[in-house]
C-alpha cells in the first residue's frame, strides 16, 4: 500500500527527530535538562557540606572549632591550641598541587570564575572543575581558610550544568541558561533559600532576565532545595531575634548602617585584592607550594583569633543574639577581613559571600549596641541591627540588592526585617557605586583585562580610519562666492566640499544644500556684485574624525552630518590628510565578514 501524501497534503512530523535532537532544541528538553541539572547540584552540594564536616572533624577533632575557643585538638592533645599553625600547612600540601595540575581555575572565590564562563566563554567549564573544587574548598574550609561555601557550590554546580550541556550539544545560549541552573541549585540546595539561588544565578550570573531562562532556573532551584532540606533538613539557616521597629526615626539608623556597610563592603574588596597583590610579589617559589607557606601565617591568625576558623557560623549567630562586647565585635570585624583576604592571597579556594555576611553582623551589632544605649526607647536590639548589617555589607561589596534582600530573607525567615532590611540595602548599593565601578566579583576580572559591564564590540569596529580613508577632493577657498562654489558642489559626487584658508587650514565644512538654500534666499547673504557673499559664511564644523578613530566613532559621525562623506584631519585637528565616506566605512565592515563565510 502506497503512503506517500496525496497531492495538496502537507506532510505531518511523527517524531522523527532523534530524542538527543529533542532534548536539545525543544523547550520541554531543556526543562529535562534543567531538572537534572538541579538534582546534581543538589546532591553536589550535600557531599560538599559533608567533605566540610569530615575534614573539619579529621584537622580539629571539633564540628566547628570557630566556637570552641582555643581549645587542643583531642587527637594531638600533646600541641594544646598550637596545632592550628600545622593543619593549614598540611591541607596546603595536599589542594595547593591537585588545584595546579587539574583545575588552575578552582582556585580562589569561583563566582568570576562562572561570570566570565558566561560571558565570554559560551558557558563552556570543565567538568574536572566540580571534583577539584569540591576537594580543595572542603579542604580549605576544613584545615581553618576564613572562607565560605556559596563560591564554591556555585562553580560546582556550574561545572555539572555546562557539562551536562555540552553533552547533550546544546546551542551556547541554552548552555549558558543551565550553567544559571547550576549555580542557582547550588545556592538553594546549601543554604537553603531557593528564592535566593534563582535571583544570584539572574542578577550575578546571567546579569540578564529573560522568561525562558527564569522558568527553568526557577526549576532547577527548586529541585536542588528539595533534596537539600530531605538530607539537611527545613529549618531556617539562623534563628533571629524578635524584631520591630520601635520608632519611625529608626529608619534613619538603618540609612546610616547602609552608608557604613558599603564602606566596610568596599573596603573589604580592596584589602582583598590589595594582600592578593602583596602575596604575588611575595611569593618566588613554585605556585602549588604557595598555600603550604602560606598556611603558616593563616595559622598564626587562627591562634590569635581561633573564632576566624572556617566559615563561622555559629560566631555570627553569637552576635546577632548580642553575646559580644562592641570592642570585640570589632575585632572580629577587622580580623575577618584580614584571615579571608589571606586565605584568598596564599591560594586557597573559597566563596566571600558568608565573609560579607559574618562582617555585616559584626558591623550591624556593634551598631546597634551603640545606638541603643545612646537611645534606648527609639532603637530596637542590637540583634537587628546585626541582620540589617550583613544584608548592607553584603550589597555593598557585590551590589546585589535584589539577590541581598532575598537571600536575608530566607536565611533568616523573618520577614518583619524587611523594610529596614531594604532601606540599608539600596543605601549600601548606591553608595558603593559612587565609590567604585566594580564589584567583589567583577574586580578579579577587570585586572585581567576583562569588562562584563562593556558593550560587545565587534573587533571590525576598532579598526581606524586611515585605513578606509580616500584623498582629499579638492577643497574650496574660503574667500570664493556662493555662487561659483555652489557649480563646484553640485559637480561634486560627495555632496559637500571642505573649506581652506588662504594658508591652506582646515576652516569647515560646506554642503550643497547650505549652498542651494542660500542661493535661493538672497535675503540670507549678500549677492551684490561689489560685495559677494563668500562660501566661508555657509561653514558648518561637524565633528572632526582624525586618522586614528575607531571606524564605530566615525560611522556615528557620518550618520548624523549632511553629505556622503567628512573630511579626515591628522591628530592636532589642524591639517587636512583625508576624506572618509558611509560606503568605505561599511565595505571595511562587510568584507571580513563576507570572506569568512
């Protein structure tokens, strides 16, 4: 039996494309992929909590040793507190060479990392990035690094994103979408705050909204924090105070500790960056040596101030429940921006998100405790105050606000704060753009040379013009009538001439329809035979183009002037070298195009 389609039928797709097909450029594969994507960082992000904890037990002996004061190890009883200087040595011995020979990007805070994949890399990350990162952070964390989770979690659910991706072939606009996947259910799955993990993954990674991308990130997000909170559990990541605003004039407090947590924020940035610096010129021996030599002045650090151990969480719940003096606070405060920059410098691998957070409670209590001896019956407790602070602090070092005030939100589960919580969030962020134009994340990647902020720019546009420029035509004496002058523009094939001096400098530009009109308002200019008007009084000065500007500048220029062309000066803007028109500008755009094709 024929079945071929009778004639006028149209033939009808039965699914014969192949399910890889499918999974790639159909909306519903990419829902499939994004939902796989968050169940592995979901169980990326349990195994990671899970290394942090082993590794924390096998170097203290403690769960987390940043509240035990400076107690001994109990399995090297023998060294008492003293066994801090030894265990980021012996980490450092062991993630300094898996990070240099496996994964040179595993090192440091990992969100740049994701961000210039993104943007510059067509969301292309190997997939030995989720192992070693996984190792060294939990390693770094572990051995007593002042560093927290998220940078990590977000690269390695990145990592398990992009190479889900590029297996299934994706075009790179969907591979960037699930790299957002990746991260944002790393996000949800390890603090869990699904809200949070979706809008870090828009506004930090993808830095762009979109339906397409939403929906799925949203999914993936929400995957990962159902299988976090069936292992972790659902309770709130802190236990807040009780809070209320006490008196509206509090919101002027909250402004003031917004102003102060962008200066803490940007502060925080710079020593990062600045004793990153000092370890780069420092160091001279071989790089995967460098955070075993390191670790020894970390150490020193931890024994000092064993409180700066790891992440530090339960140090940051102690002062938003108030159990610490404002001198102290303080201490902590300064000492936290000192042990996270250093464990950053030597090499370490770690996030700063929990850093901004654990500074911003120590900023916002220490605050608070001021501000509410000075004005007991206007100012709520000081713990508040401390959860308003790490939300400032927080935005004012990565200006995210949306991102800040969500994430605050669900960590803590209280949402009475949101209000004050807003007001010093957008203070903080405002604030830190006039002082800076980077961010903790897109500073790494401008002193490599890298500008996510920049527009994309052709690299056809940056060529200059002298490269496209033809000979001058011959210009027109300023001291020639209109009416001759104007018989010389209308020969013209360029439809505007230029103008010299009887010295031969540039003096304008003067276009046949200046001409034109001229000649037909006699009103306008003197045409008597004793005092002609002259083709000098009809000059415009349009933007001067030199030899040396970017094709781009020049083709703006000559879409907004009379004329098919402009003259080209040399670089003092005196001295005719040239002359440019839209035809030569746009061949030079369109050849390199046509030939690569």
């Amino acid at each position: 039996m024929d079945n071929a389609p009778e004639r006028g039928e149209i033939p009808v797709d039965t699914g014969s494309r192949s399910p890889l097909r499918r999974l790639r450029e159909t909306q519903g594969g990419l829902v499939a992929l994004a939902l796989l994507v968050g169940c592995g960082a979901g169980l990326g992000a349990v195994v990671f909590r899970e290394l942090i904890t082993a590794f924390t037990h096998l170097f203290t002996g403690h769960a987390d040793y940043s509240s035990a004061g400076h107690a001994g190890n109990p399995h090297l009883p023998w060294l008492g507190p003293f066994f801090v200087l030894l265990v980021p040595v012996a980490a450092g011995l062991v993630y300094g060479p898996l990070v240099h020979r496996f994964a040179p990007e595993a090192r440091g805070h990992g969100v740049p990392e994701v961000m210039f994949a993104v943007a510059q890399r067509g969301g292309r990350i190997g997939a030995q990035v989720a192992i070693v990162k996984s190792l060294a952070s939990a390693l770094t964390i572990g051995s007593g690094g002042s560093v927290g989770r998220e940078g990590p979690i977000v690269q390695i659910g990145a990592a398990l994103g992009s190479t889900l991706g590029r297996l299934a072939r994706l075009t790179e606009n969907r591979l960037r979408i699930l790299v957002a996947c990746g991260a944002a259910g790393g996000i949800a799955a390890t603090f869990n705050a699904p809200m949070a993990g979706v809008f870090f993954a828009m506004e930090l990674i993808l830095r762009d909204y979109t339906v397409e991308s939403f929906g799925v990130v949203v999914l993936s997000s929400v995957t990962a924090s159902v299988i976090g909170r069936a292992v972790l559990g659902s309770a709130p990541f802190m236990s807040p105070p009780h809070f209320e605003v006490a008196h509206p004039a509090e919101y002027a407090l909250f402004a003031l500790l917004g102003l102060l947590g962008a200066l803490v924020g940007v502060g925080f940035t710079r020593a990062l960056y600045l004793i990153e610096d000092v370890c780069d010129r420092a160091w001279r021996g071989p790089e995967w040596l460098r955070p075993a030599a390191g670790g020894l002045l970390l150490g020193l650090l931890l024994l000092a101030v064993p409180q700066m151990y790891g992440v530090g969480y339960p140090v940051l719940q102690n002062a938003v429940n108030g159990r610490y003096a404002v001198a102290f606070l303080l201490l902590l405060l300064v000492a936290k921006i000192a042990a996270t920059s250093l464990t950053i410098g030597i090499g370490g691998s770690g996030g700063v998100f929990a850093p901004s957070l654990f500074m911003g409670a120590m900023l916002g209590s220490a605050f608070g405790a001021i501000a509410h001896h000075a004005a007991p019956s206007l100012t709520a407790s000081p713990g508040a105050y401390a959860l308003v602070g790490m939300g400032a602090v927080f935005a004012g070092s990565a200006r995210a606000p949306i991102t800040a005030v969500v994430i605050l939100f669900e960590l803590t589960g209280e949402y009475s704060i949101i209000l004050p919580m807003m007001t010093a969030i957008v203070v903080a962020a405002l604030i830190s753009r006039r002082l800076t134009s980077s961010t903790i994340y897109t500073l790494k990647l401008r002193r490599r040379g890298v500008d996510l902020d920049a527009p994309p720019v052709d690299p056809r546009m940056a060529a200059r013009v002298a490269t496209v420029m033809a000979p001058v035509p011959e210009p027109l004496p300023a001291t020639s009538a209109i009416a001759p002058a104007s018989r010389r523009l209308a020969l013209s094939a360029h439809g505007a001439l230029p103008i010299v001096d009887d010295q031969g400098a540039y003096q304008g530009l003067v276009t046949a329809r200046a001409a034109a009109e001229a000649l037909a308002d006699p009103e306008s200019h003197s045409t008597d035979a004793e005092h002609p008007a002259t083709i000098d009084a009809l000059a415009e000065m349009p933007a001067p183009l030199t030899s040396d500007m970017p094709l781009a500048d020049a083709l703006h220029h000559l879409t907004t002037t009379d004329g098919t062309g402009l003259p080209v000066l040399d670089t003092d803007r005196s001295a005719l070298v040239g002359w440019v028109t839209h035809q030569a500008v746009l061949r030079a755009l369109h050849a390199p195009a046509t030939a690569g094709a």
